[in-house]
C-alpha cells in the first residue's frame, strides 16, 4: 500500500523539478511511511527533460517483501519501463509462476516486479487477468506513452489534471496541490453533486479541471495525441441480461425437481457465462459462492506484516473472521470499536462472535470529540465528503494500527447480495405500483398523514411516511428521493442565487444549471436495464455509492494511519459471481443476504444472523444540539459566511432552527453543509 505521484510536460514552463515532486511524494507520507522514491527522465531521447520530461514519485508502506528490493519507481531490466504502484496484486504468485513457465525471471519477491513483467508480456491485456486493488502509473519509453490505471471496483483512488501540455496526477488531491498553477476553483456542478450524494462522484473532483479516474479504466497519455480513457472491466457484461431468457432464478429448483432441467453440476471454475449460470440450483450456487469466499479470504492473508480483520458483530465481517479461523495456524486477531451511546455500540456482538472463533479479540472504547478531529478530517479528504461514519471509521483505524499493519474487512457484502433495507423497500413499491390508483392515493394521502410524525431518521414511521409520500415517482427518482441528502426542492432552496448566476453565466461552466443531480446514478443503473429493478438498484450502487462513498471513506481513514485494509467479499470472482445471482437467491422476503447466509450458515451464530441491519454511526442529530451546536452555528450563520457565494443563508437558518427545535432531523444535511464551510476555509 502506497501513495503515488507523477507529471508528464511537453513546454519548460509546465515542468516538475525534482524538488516539487518530492513535495507532492512526501504529501503522501501517511500512504507509505517506509520508504520514498523519485525520478525524473527525458520525454524524448535527447531532449533535456526540463523541456519534455517524465517525473514519477513514490511512497511505500511494506507489506510483501520487506525488503528494499521493493524499491520504486520501479524500473524494468532493460530500463524501458518505470512505474509507480499504489495496491496489492493478491494473485501475484499464481501470475509469477505463469510467467516464469513462459520464459520470464525476477530479481524481487515482490508483486510490482509481477505487475511489470506481466505489463511487459500482456500490455494493456494485464489489466484483466489483475486481481487485486490498485492504481498506478507506467511510462513506457518504447511507447513514449504514460498508463495510469485503477482497479475494477475503486479501492484505490487516483486522480489526475489534464492540461494542454501537461497531465499531472497523485493517489490524493493534496499532492496534485503541490504541483505549481493548479487551480483551486470550485466545480459548480460538483458541488451540487455533493450536495445530492454526500460525496463528489467521478470522474469530478471538487475542483474545476481536475478529475477522478473511474474504477475499472485507464487512462493513454501520448504526446500529440488526444488522451484516451477507457474501461477494462464492464461490469453489465456479467451482469446485465433478461433474467427470463433462462429458466433460472426462483423457478430453477423446482424445474429440476421436475426434469425439466437436468441437475448440472459446476466445472472447474465456475462458467462466468450467465446463460450457463442460470441452469443452476440455489445449492450449487451456494456451494461455488463458499468456494470463492474461502478463495478471496486465503489469498488476502498473503503478507509479511502482522494482519488481523475488523469485527462488527455484522453478518459480513464474522463471515470473512470464521473464514479466516480456517485457514489460520495462529489465533486470528480481531478489532472492535465501541462507544458509550448504546444504540451505536457493537462490542457485546463482536465480543460473542471473537469468543466463538475464539479469536485474538482487541476492544477499543472512545468517546467521539467530533470537534476535536473535525478539522483534521475535513482536511484529510482534500475535499468535502459528508459521510458522517467517516468518524468511527477513523477511529478504528487508528487504534487497530497500533497492533497491526492489515485488517481485512466485510465492505461490499450490502452492495453485492441486497443488505441494505432499502432494497426491501424498492422491492415494496414495485408491489404497491400494481395496486389501483385510488388506494395508492389513499396511501400517499390519508394513510401516511396517519402515521406517527417522529423526527428519528431510524424510527419505522419516519422511513413509512417517506416511502409512501414518493409513490407514484419514478422508480429512480423514488430511490433518489430516498438516499438524497438535499432533495430535488431542498436543493434548489438550499442554494443561493448567486450560485445559480454563476452556474448559467460562466463561460467555463457550460450547461451547469441544466445539470440533473440523477444523471451519475441513471447511468449506472441504465447499465442493468434488462434486470428487475430492485437487482438493477443494487447494482446501480456497486457503480457508485460503494467506490464514491465506502471505498472512498476506508481508504482515506485508513491511509491517515499507515493501514492497508482488504475486502474479500470485493474479490472480482465473488463479485462477478454476485452479479449473475438471481434477486430471489439474494433477497428471500424480508432476509437479505439470503445465499451469502445460507453459504456460510454455520459460522454465523444464531444471534448474529437474527440482528437487523445496523449501521456504523455516530449520534450527529443529539451533537448538533448539544456539543457541536455552537460550531454549527459560528461556521454556518457567521457573517462572512452568511455573505459568502453558494449557500442560501436564510434556509441554512431555517434548517438550523427546525433541528434545534426538533421540528426535523437536519443532522445529514446539517453536516454537509459544515463539511463544506470548513473545506473551503482551509483552502
């Protein structure tokens, strides 16, 4: 795990001395605190590379050979190749043994001498056969080409500014701001975006001009040539087919029960080809799903550092710490984080699982001072990034460094197998939209003027009142409306009419106002069109809230203390595997995760597998009116705030107040909005 910087000029006034990119490399240290690297080098033979060069820069957290033989950038036998590595390549030994029967040999044990002789044989056609998590960069000077490229799911960030002869790029934006001329200009329709999401989606950053590159892609640099970007991995191509073209699904058992269908039995590997998966029964599914598990999980134990796994007591981390009992000689060691509000503390579960397994078992118990941390957080993101979970998972990462260097963890498991409640309830209205009108205005009206009007976000009424009041939208607009922290009419009240000025009369800001904030989430879930449309959701979340939010959140947290953290349930096997798994495999009434349970049903105590789904949160609602009140209210309601651009002062007020009064929840939208003020005074 790594942090990585580089540059490519083709004008003098453009380039990057040695002492800039090792500012940029050392504003990475947190990334790899164990070595650093640099190198500048001649874009063109000949050419001084103050005129046309090549700057690539490197921080290094050890983890596979400990050695300095991992050394980067990392350059190639015959030094026509360099290249800085972010990620860990888990298959690199089953690559290594191909390669050597292909002819190939290797001076290193470790996996970025794997990455770049594979990148030798393959080119560009490596990037499928990776299984890993990754972003890097290549300069080919064969080629005279720069390559970056990022792993399928977006475990690894990278971010890159393209100008007219130059492309500059870095793991994190603070070390593209060492860079000289890089603007800091607010991209308008990212913000708006933010406000939408809690994050800024790719491929914008917060900053006009400078981008994300998305998972699963790469990026061609060529001199004269206009860059090209390009994904690698589609995941609609596992994905995305009409379930009714196969006799699989629900119906699949009881055709072969009936001899409709023969009882195929899976080769070695599994067929990825969905035509052929769909002639398989819920036991053979679950039965190849536990084998890609125990994959995922074994391969990712790979290191030379002391490892352990986070444990929340949640069906998804107890799955990958009983998996990892297995294949375990030692005790595996285990990490929890508790808090003194009982309704966000875990432990008691956690505890009970590790005693199970028995485990290694380390708790931590904090008191959260979210005004204590709140700026280095902010800070930390390098721009706004309004997932309040950001604090415990801070937390914890801190404290599990302090006994080891890798944690595995259960990310993915909601996205991929339908843990979140609310595809139980897109699965609901697609029922209620079968009903005639007039109940379902009956519904929308009456009925949900009935229910309770509790403030609580969590309270069953409170999520009852939202469902029916979005009946009759759009099944995406509907779904929006739900996960949206400012909404469509709270969007366009929160923001001034400056903003609005600014979005229709800046030139450089093109069709800004005409932006539709659903735009990044109809795009993913326009790629599963043929699938039901609470697979379609989900799926739709895999392309966006888990690389824009939940990668985004570990790996900044974990990064800031020196923390590589895996996510075997993210294993591209078990994820393509996931993607070709029918709804009713996945969600069985009111079950999720039904095959992922079923799969691993034995190592899933009782207790564990009957909890509801809880979330990893802090108390912001109780915070803002009480510890955190007063920072609300000197950020947000200050005067030069109030006279600031963007935000219309007289609705952040009103919000303010119906919280205070406990009128409405605001906390969400509350908290993004002071993420944003304190962003933008550090800057």
């Amino acid at each position: 795990m790594c942090g990585i910087c580089g540059a490519v000029w083709t004008s003098a006034r453009k380039q990057i001395d040695l002492t800039t990119l090792d500012r940029a490399t050392d504003a990475l240290t947190k990334r790899g605190p164990d070595d650093r690297g640099s190198l500048r080098l001649p874009l063109t033979p000949g050419v001084p590379p103050e005129e046309k060069g090549v700057a690539l820069g490197h921080r290094r957290l050890a983890i596979v050979d400990l050695s300095s033989a991992g050394r980067q950038p990392f350059v190639s036998d015959d030094k026509t190749l360099y290249m800085t590595f972010n990620g860990e390549i888990y298959n690199y030994v089953e690559i290594r043994d191909e390669l050597r029967r292909r002819g190939r040999t290797f001076r290193t044990e470790t996996d970025v001498e794997v990455l770049m002789k594979l990148y030798e044989e393959f080119g560009l056609d490596c990037l499928p056969k990776l299984n890993g998590m990754f972003a890097f960069a290549v300069w080919d000077a064969r080629e005279k080409r720069l390559l970056l490229a990022r792993d399928r799911i977006g475990k690894k960030p990278l971010v890159y500014r393209l100008e007219s002869d130059r492309l500059l790029f870095a793991s994190e934006l603070k070390a593209l701001k060492e860079f000289p001329d890089v603007p800091r200009d607010v991209d308008l329709i990212a913000l708006r975006q933010y406000l939408t999401y809690q994050y800024v989606p790719y491929p914008r950053t917060i900053y006009e001009g400078t981008s994300k590159l998305p998972p699963a892609s790469y990026l061609i640099w060529k001199e004269g040539r206009e860059p090209i970007i390009e994904r690698y991995w589609r995941a609609e191509d596992v994905g995305d087919f009409d379930e009714r073209d196969f006799p699989g699904g629900a119906d699949v058992d009881r055709l072969v029960a009936s001899g409709a269908l023969g009882a195929a039995t899976f080769g070695e590997p599994f067929p990825d080809d969905a035509r052929s998966f769909y002639n398989r029964s819920f036991e053979e599914t679950k039965r190849e799903l536990r084998r890609r598990l125990e994959n995922a999980v074994k391969i990712r134990m790979r290191c030379d550092v002391p490892f352990g796994a986070f444990l929340s007591g949640g069906i998804d981390s107890t799955i990958v710490v009983g998996l990892m009992r297995k294949f375990s000689p030692n005790k595996v060691r285990t990490f929890s984080i508790g808090f003194s509000q009982k309704k966000y503390d875990e432990t008691p579960f956690a505890r009970r699982t590790a005693e199970r397994f028995g485990t290694e078992h380390t708790e931590f118990f904090v008191e959260p001072d979210a005004e204590a941390i709140l700026p280095a957080l902010v800070a930390q993101f390098d721009e706004p990034f309004a997932d309040s979970s950001a604090i415990p998972t801070w937390y914890l990462c801190e404290t599990t460094r302090r006994e080891v260097t890798v944690a595995l963890g259960g990310d993915g498991g909601d996205e991929l197998f339908c843990g979140y409640d609310r595809y139980k309830a897109v699965k609901l209205s697609q029922y209620v939209e079968k009903l005639p009108y007039a109940l379902r205005r009956l519904l929308a009206g009456p009925i949900r003027s009935m229910l309770p009007n509790t403030i609580s976000q969590r309270s069953v009424w409170r999520r009852g009142r939202r469902f029916l009041e979005t009946i009759g939208m759009d099944a995406l607009e509907q779904y929006l409306q739900w996960i949206a922290i400012f909404n469509r009419s709270r969007l366009d009240s929160v923001l001034s009419d400056e903003y609005w000025s600014a979005c229709r009369a800046d030139a450089p800001r093109p069709q800004a106002a005409e932006l539709d904030c659903c735009d990044f989430l109809q795009d993913a879930f326009d790629k599963f069109k043929r699938r039901d449309l609470t697979t379609a959701i989900s799926f739709a979340d895999v392309l966006t809230y888990l690389p824009c939010d939940i990668m985004t959140k570990v790996d900044i947290t974990s990064m800031r203390s020196s923390l590589e953290t895996r996510a075997p349930l993210l294993d591209p096997n078990v994820a393509e595997l996931a993607l070709q798994i029918p709804l009713a495999y996945k969600l069985k009434g009111k079950r999720g995760k039904h095959i992922l349970r079923e799969a691993c049903a034995e190592l899933l105590p009782e207790e564990i597998d009957a909890r509801p789904k809880t979330g990893f949160g802090v108390p912001l609602d109780d915070w803002f009116r009480g510890p955190l009140n007063k920072t609300l209210r000197d950020v947000l309601l200050d005067p030069s705030t109030r006279r600031a651009p963007w935000f219309n002062a007289d609705f952040v007020e009103r919000l303010i107040r119906e919280h205070e009064e406990r009128q409405f929840d605001h906390a969400a939208r509350l908290w993004s909005l002071l993420v944003f003020r304190l962003w933008e005074s550090q800057q």
